[in-house]
C-alpha cells in the first residue's frame, strides 16, 4: 500500500551509483601482466633508489611462492593476475602546480567534490588526490611544513625522505604478511606518506583520496603514517571508481605509528564501484591495514564501507605499548550481490592495554556480510581490557549476516567483553513511523541512522554528512 | 468526521472485523470495550493501516476522503493518530528527531513551511508539560528504555506534537498506575476541542472515570454489539460481558 511498482522503479533508478562516470585522459599505462620486468619497470618509471626496487623484487620473490587466500567469507571468480595492468598513469605529468594540472583531471576532482584549490579550500582539509596509479596533487603542503609535519606523495616520500621511509615501511605489514600484501609490496605505485613530529598536533584533517579510472587495472597503494611521540592526526580516506563490467582490483597497505604519547584517528569512506544490481562488474578491495601502538599511545580506526563487489580488510592494532588504546568503529553495508568480509585485530602486548571494537553491519538484497575479529591477550599483558560489540541488522530475506569472534586470552587478568545482537528492521518500527507520517523509505534512512550512531559520531563532522547520504544511497529501494 | 460502514477485515484469512459501522463527529468521544480477541486492536490497525490485515468489504470515510485508499503515512497527515497499545522502540533515534521529522512531513503534505527550530522547541517545551514529560525524555532515543508509563506518557506527548484530528487510543491505559493514568487523561481531556475527536478503546472502566466519553460501544465477535452512553460502561464493570454475550448469542 505504501508503495507501488513505479515508486520502486524510480528509487532503483536514482540509487545508481554516481561516481561511475570516466575520466577521458592519456594515460601511459603498462602492457598486462606481470613478472620481474614488470616490477623493474615500475620502479624506474619512478625512477626510484636502488633500496626501494630491492624490497620490491624481495616482495615480488615471496609473492610468487605464495596462493591466494579462501577462508573468508565470500565467494568471486579467481582474479587474472597475469591479464591486468599494474601501472597507469595519467600523461603529461610535469610540475605539480594546479595551473598545469590537465583540465580533465581537474574537472574530474569536481565531480568528485575535492577541492584542491587552497584559496576556494572550505574547511581545513589537506588532499593527496591519487589517480590510477600516481598522486596528481597533494594540497597545503607549504603551510604543514611550516609545523615540521610531511604529507606528500609515497613517491615523492621515497625521493625526498627516504630515510623516514626507509625505516618505518614494511615495519607494520612486512612483505611476507599476506598474498595481497607481498602483491602491493612488489608493484605498489603511489600512495600517501605522512609524518608528525614530536608533540605537533596537525591543525587540520589529511585526506588522500583514491580514484580508479583505467579498466583492467589495479591499484595497489601504500599509506604510511607515522606519528612522533605526543602529536596528533586524524586521517580521512576516500575511494571511488566508474562503474565498469570488468571487475577491477584494489589491494592496497596502510601502515599506522604511533609513537609514545601520540594519537591517530585514521577515517575511511570506501565508496568503490560495488557492481550493478545483477552483481556484474565492481571493485574487489583486498586491503591490509595495520597500526603500532607504542607507550600511552591511541589509534582509532572507523570505517564506512558502502561501496566494492567484494570487501576484504581488517584495520588491526598492535597494542605493543604499556597503557596503549586501540579502537575499531565501523559500519559496513551491503546490498544486491556485494561481499563484505570485514573486522579487525586487537593484538594486546603490553600492559594495562585497552580496545573496544564496535562494528555494524548492514545487509540487504542478496548480499553477505560478515565481521571477522580476533582479540588476542598476550602473556605479558596484564590487566588487559576489551570490549566488543558486534551488531547484524538484516533487510528482506535474501541476505546474509555472519560472525566470527576469536579470542585468545594468554593472561588471566584480562577483562573480555562481547556483545552482539543481529535484528531485522522492524516492520513494527516501519509501521511505527508511517503512523506518524513519516514514509517507508525515510523511516528506514532514520532507522539505519540511529543504528549507525554511535560509529557515525566518531568520523570529522564534514564526513560524517557524507557518510550518512552515502548510507541512504547504498539503501535506496533495498525495502519495497 | 468518520464513518465506518460495514467494515469486515481478515488476518490471514482469519476474518476479524464482520461488519462495522461506527460514526464519529468532531468534538465528541467515543469508548471502544469488548472482552479479549473481539477486534479492538485490530480495528485500530485497520484505520492506520497496518497491511498485514485485508479489509475484505465496506467503507471508511474520513473528512470525506476514502481513507483505506491512503497509504499509512498520508493518514497519518490527514490527521489519524493511533496511540499504541506497545510503543516501539527506535535506538539512535531522538525523540526530538523523530518527531521534527514527523511535522515536517506534515507540513510538507499541507504545503506549508517547515517548522524553525525555534518555533519546533517552543512547541516541544509547551507539549511536554501537557503529559508532565520529562525534557531530558524528548532527547533520549524514541521509547528506547522508557518505563511502561513513560512510554505511554510520550504517546500523548506526540499526539499534542502532531495535533491529529482523530486520535486512536489503543488500551492506553494498560500498564500504567494510578497517577500515570490520570496524567495521561488530563493530557488528552486538554487536548479536546470543539475541532477533533477522539476514540478510547479499553478494557476497564477505570479510565473512561478521567476521559469521560459521549459513546460507549461494545465490541464482541467482530461487530459492534451494544452501544450507550458512559452508563453502560459502568454497567459492564459493575456485571461484566458474559449477559452481553448472552444477549448476542440467544
């Protein structure tokens, strides 16, 4: 009675996903593929220090030994690993100045809403904008040098500072860690790198925002941030991609430090290209991320994924330090055909360590969603705590929720909690709401709100805006 | 204001409702009775909508409009409200959220402005104290955690909100101890105007001491089977329903 055949029609027609249109740009991209040439080439198309080709070829070696991963919960055709390009990159690269920068990319940028013009900039928010394979341009870097704080492009990392990176890459997610790890290790093209020096708070959100234009590509990019003892950063990530039949790969490596004392807020929006509704096409994002903490430090990691065919990443702390906090917030929704396999890893080391884990999950349409999380208590962490709260929220009768909880508790003095809940959304609360005027569609944008609430507080306020439409547009007819 | 002709409606193909009729004009009350499973709830459902019931046969006309031809919520804005019998919760979801939405919507559907929030608050502020509701409810998540009277009490809070023209209170008065229920009454007897109208279905007279009605009908077996003036709801208390069903059934 609430809604007819045509309403629906017109939702499923405006829920099409709006970043899926293409950038037509010259790009210099590499024949597909790959072998030692391949990795080789890459690197002196970068034209990079002897070190950083070695730890590619060392990566690339393990990397040939090792076979694709199948205990998560999702099921997708084998990727070709041999049939992609591992490099592209827009042409007509010269100086980074926004005069320079090619027309298309720039309208590009402003159909995705970045804005990169400091002068026109409206909130204190620096971007590194990656394209491809290659960071296109990266904005405030003048006034952060001014504080001792680097935030710049992987590859200008390697050329200008490469002791800082030198030192601390590989150091969270070595190259043996996983299949996709060592693959981001050999061919990794860009990324973002960033450090802040003892005791700076950096005065404004970094943002690196990740675009896939190319078909039949990866993108494989590394972020490195590293906090010195008592700074600050809070660190936003945005991705999106046009909508394409092929299905493309994303395996990328993010690596947190935090130092004694210090603190990072590391926010992710993933908006990939989840595929059309028959579950054709869209971006498959095996993704490593992994933070340090060291004494009195913090990391939080709070995550809104809405977008990829198929989702597999777990944002994990090592709680090496004494009194170290790890946090893991996160709010993942799946619609139509899409996957989600995703949670995190609490590995608690020192003392008096404490992590709390709130994950939400959303499914809907025919779609699979599942936390996996391990909270592991080592020996030598006494007085450990966490505390863990893992929700389900279910749409229509097609779709899946599933969890897998690991916990490992070595020290008896550890304090683990566990909460988790899987509901469906209400008929009641629907019909609750149509009483008081309110229609299907709104009621299950106000529902879903409140059930994400307490992960959507935790993200800077301009993203949380984001993240919430990106919620009703991930949503959008999924209840008829 | 409503009129209800010859309803008959089923839940899974279980007829519930055989045959209605019931008029309701504006400035009046009317008490709904009946013992357990006679259609009470379901007779307030009907009117709001709620589609897991068919209606199968007959008619409601409200303010001359054809009100089953109404999705829930265009009843809702037409100016039907059903205070539940169990309030539902909404987690995350503040009460004053909830229901600016709901005025809104409204608002929208009458064509006219969005409410500010100041004129929101000032109306927030002036309803709540009809029901004696604590402010510091109206922030809280909608009925998440209430009490039993709470929740009941944020009924008639959002009735004055929504200033509906026909209200539905279903068993309102359930759960709810002495001085909740009276606080509840007083709040729907300073809601009364010359303007709405308001139907009270319960199982106890107790209630209709403070809300006093113009009507009282009995309801047995799907059909209205008696109807009277308050005098026949003392009457029910004071010998129950069997003699009604005696009546029915000889």
């Amino acid at each position: 009675m609430a809604y007819t055949e045509d309403d629906l029609e017109k939702e499923l027609e405006n829920q099409e996903y709006k970043y899926g249109f293409t950038t037509d740009i010259e790009s210099d991209k590499i024949p597909v593929g790959i072998n030692e040439d391949v990795v080789r080439l890459i690197s002196s198309k970068k034209n990079e220090p002897q070190w950083m080709l070695d730890y590619r070829l060392k990566a690339f070696a393990v990397w040939k030994d090792m076979v694709e991963p199948e205990w998560a919960h999702v099921n997708y055709p084998k990727v070709k690993f041999q049939e992609l390009s591992y490099y592209s990159a827009p042409k007509a690269q010269g100086e980074k100045k926004w005069e320079d920068i090619d027309p298309e990319m720039k309208a590009t940028m402003d159909k995705l809403g970045i804005s990169m013009d400091e002068q026109k900039a409206l909130s204190g928010v620096a971007v590194d904008f990656v394209f491809d394979s290659v960071s296109v341009k990266t904005s405030f870097q003048d006034k952060l040098g001014d504080l001792g704080i680097i935030f710049c492009s992987f590859s200008e990392a390697v050329q200008n500072h490469p002791e800082l990176v030198k030192k601390y890459m590989g150091t969270i997610v070595p190259t043996t860690d996983n299949f996709y790890a060592a693959l981001n290790s050999a061919v990794f093209s860009d990324g973002s790198f960033c450090y802040i020096p003892k005791g700076v708070r950096c005065p404004m959100e970094l943002s690196t925002y990740f675009r896939i234009n190319e078909a039949n590509t990866g993108q494989f990019e590394r972020t490195l941030v590293v906090a010195d003892e008592d700074s600050y950063v809070s660190y936003l990530e945005g991705c999106t991609a046009p909508a394409r039949d092929e299905n493309q790969l994303h395996a990328a490596i993010v690596e947190l430090i935090a130092m004694d004392g210090a603190e990072i807020k590391y926010s992710t929006v993933q908006n990939w290209y989840p595929g059309d509704e028959d579950g054709k096409g869209g971006i498959y994002n095996f993704v490593t991320k992994r933070g340090i903490c060291h004494n009195n430090a913090k990391i939080s990691w709070t995550q809104v994924e809405t977008g990829s065919a198929v989702t597999w990443k777990y944002p994990s702390c090592i709680l090496k330090g004494d009194n170290s906090i790890g946090e893991f917030y996160s709010v993942a929704v799946t619609n139509n055909h899409q996957q989600a396999d995703t949670g995190t890893k609490m590995i608690h080391l020192g003392k008096n360590t404490k992590s709390t884990i709130i994950s939400k999950g959303i499914s809907a349409g025919y779609s699979n969603n599942s936390y996996r999380g391990l909270v592991q208590i080592n020996k030598n962490a006494s007085n450990a705590r966490n505390f863990t709260q893992c929700d389900s929220l279910l749409m229509g009768d097609q779709c899946g929720a599933h969890t897998f909880p690991y916990i490992e508790a070595k020290n008896s003095t550890a304090k683990i909690e566990h909460e988790a809940t899987t509901s469906k959304i209400g008929e009641d609360q629907i019909f609750y709401c149509n009483q008081r005027g309110i229609n299907t569609e709104k009621a299950i944008n106000l529902i879903v709100n409140g059930y994400c609430k307490e992960v959507l507080n935790k993200l800077p306020m301009e993203f949380a805006v984001e993240a919430q439409k990106l919620l009703e547009i991930s949503l959008e007819g999924s209840v008829g | 204001m409503l009129s209800i002709k010859n309803l008959h409606a089923s839940i899974q193909d279980k007829e519930i409702l055989k045959g209605i009729n019931l008029e309701v004009k504006a400035g009046e009350v009317h008490a709904i009775m009946g013992p357990n499973g006679s259609g009470k709830s379901t007779l307030s459902n009907v009117l709001a909508g709620r589609e897991e019931y068919e209606v199968t046969e007959g008619s409601v006309d409200f303010e001359g409009a054809d009100l089953l031809d109404l999705a829930p919520e265009d009843r809702a804005k037409e100016g039907l409200f059903l205070a539940f019998q169990y309030p539902v919760e909404i987690p995350g979801v503040s009460n004053i959220n909830f229901l600016k939405t709901a005025i809104n919507e409204k608002r929208e559907y009458h064509k006219q402005e969005p409410a500010t929030a100041k004129e929101f608050l000032g109306m927030v502020k002036e309803k709540s104290a009809l029901v004696e509701l604590d402010s510091k409810l109206a922030s809280r998540s909608v009925n998440e955690g209430f009490s039993g009277g709470e929740k009941k009490r944020n009924e008639i809070f959002q009735m004055a909100m929504l200033e509906p023209k026909l209200s539905i209170l279903d068993e309102t008065d359930s759960g709810l101890d002495i001085d909740a229920l009276r606080i509840v009454a007083n709040g729907v007897n300073k809601l009364k105007s010359e303007n709405n109208a308001t139907v009270v279905i319960t199982h106890y007279q107790r209630l209709l001491d403070y809300i006093v009605p113009d009507f009282v009908h009995v309801l047995y077996n799907g059909k209205i089977v008696k109807s009277g003036t308050k005098e026949l709801a003392l009457e029910l208390e004071e010998k129950g329903y069997d003699w009604i069903k005696e009546e029915v059934n000889a």
